[in-house]
C-alpha cells in the first residue's frame, strides 16, 4: 500500500509539476478565477484522477500568465515527508512554512480533518526561471459517503494577478472578509476525439467551461470553489462533483474565518 501510494505521487508529480502550461492555466482557474473565458486544454489533465492524488502534490493556485517579462507561472508540490494525520501538528507545519494560518478539525455538516501537508511553490518567467519561492499548507477533510473536501492555504503575496470578478458565480460577506463562490464544468475527451462546434463554441462564451484532451473516455466534472484571503493568506475550499450548493461552501469558508 505504500509503495501504491508513493507511486501515485510520482505519477501526479511528473504529470502536473512540469512546464505543461495549459494544464497549470486551467488549475489556475479553478481556484481563483482566471482573466479570460473557458478554453480547450491540450495537456491530457484527467480531473478525477487529480481527485485521486490532489492530497500528494496537486497545484491548487496554478500557473497562467500575469505581465509580460514576469511571473508567467507557478510550480508546485506536497512535502511527503511533512504529511500527517493527527490534526494537533498544524502548529509544526505553520511553524515549518512560516506561516500562521487559521483551521479547525470538524465543520459543521460533518467534514473532518482527515491529513494535511505542506506545500513548496516557486514562481517562474516564461522561460522556466525561477522568480520566488513560497509555502503552503493544503488539509483533507472526509465525511462517509461524500467526496473530499480540501482546504489550501498559500501566501497571498504569490499572487500578481488582478482578480476577474466579473468571473465569479457568488460573492459573499462575513466578519469583513469577501468569500468568492465559483463552480466550473470540464469536459473530458479521448485522445484523438474532437469536441462538437456547439462545445467549441460554448468555450468562447461560458466563462466556467473548459475541455481537456486525452482522457479513458468522454465524461464531465465539475468542481465548486470558495476562496477568500484573510491576514495575508489565500484559503481555498473545493470539492470535486459535490453535492453542495455555494451557500454550503460558504458556510464552511465562514467557520474558518470565524475560527480566527
């Protein structure tokens, strides 16, 4: 079982971590609303199987191009050796990121804490140079028959880019912080399958619709996002295809805020 699992790490690391930048633009929009409309991605991103190892290394705030001459991206991966299951050593890891977040162990509605890692980001240029480095910490929250919800914590200064907020779906207010409800729609295709003209169409007009090329088979996720900064540190609350409403993720974005 753990050799399973260190190879999946390896297998998430070396499909996501490296220079495919249609894949780290879509990430990229799932977490923080990117500045342009929905897209076809060339990158062969399997959603679910992200899913599968999103806890090991998955790019939560991905790569997409800020200004010219700058920041063109950003590459990220979990710290194996940091994961832990016992929720008592998020103190460590604040302490190992340099960061002091704010978290709890239950919400409400039944997610628990499950594990949490830290992760390590660096900026890049266009031509893969790196431009800063940076931590965070990402948490796995589980309930019984429900997928997983996962909580990504990241220093707000890594991100340059002006926030589309013509994109968002909802956006809501609590204790003085704007909470930023998005849920975008992925439609996978095999390699070697082309999307309708209907589709291709809606990817210029819908901004919450995307395409990616070279999955198993023809399917869709879809993949609901709060995200808020406080204190100088983004948090992100995502799930993927989850029964929940926007006002449900926005309750949980309000526990932890009012955790502070």
């Amino acid at each position: 079982m753990q050799n399973e699992r260190i190879d999946n790490y390896r297998q998430s690391m070396e499909s996501i971590n490296y220079s495919d930048y249609e894949k780290e633009r879509m990430v990229h929009r799932i977490m923080n609303g990117g500045t342009t409309n929905g897209g076809r991605m060339k990158g062969k991103l399997n959603i679910k199987k992200l899913a599968i190892t999103f806890a090991a290394c998955m790019t939560l705030f991905s790569a997409t191009a800020f200004a010219a001459g700058k920041v063109a991206g950003i590459v990220s991966w979990n710290r194996i050796d940091t994961r832990t299951t016992d929720f008592e050593d998020l103190s460590k890891l604040e302490e190992k990121a340099g960061m002091d977040i704010t978290a709890v162990e239950t919400f409400s509605n039944g997610y628990t804490f499950h594990n949490m890692e830290m992760e390590e980001e660096r900026t890049q240029d266009a031509d893969g140079n790196d431009l800063g480095q940076f931590k965070g910490i990402s948490i796995t929250y589980v309930k019984d028959g429900c997928p997983e919800i996962y909580l990504d914590m990241n220093q707000a200064d890594m991100y340059k880019e002006p926030r589309d907020e013509a994109r968002d779906m909802s956006v809501k207010e609590f204790d003085g912080i704007t909470m930023y409800y998005n849920c975008d729609e992925y439609l996978n295709l095999p390699e070697g399958e082309e999307p309708t003209k209907e589709e291709m169409q809606r990817t210029e007009t819908d901004k919450h619709f995307f395409i990616s090329d070279g999955s198993d088979e023809r399917y869709t996720d879809f993949v609901s996002v709060v995200d808020f900064e406080m204190d100088g540190i983004v948090y992100v609350v995502m799930g993927f295809d989850v029964d929940m409403t926007a006002d449900e993720l926005f309750d949980m974005a309000e526990e932890i805020i009012a955790a502070r």
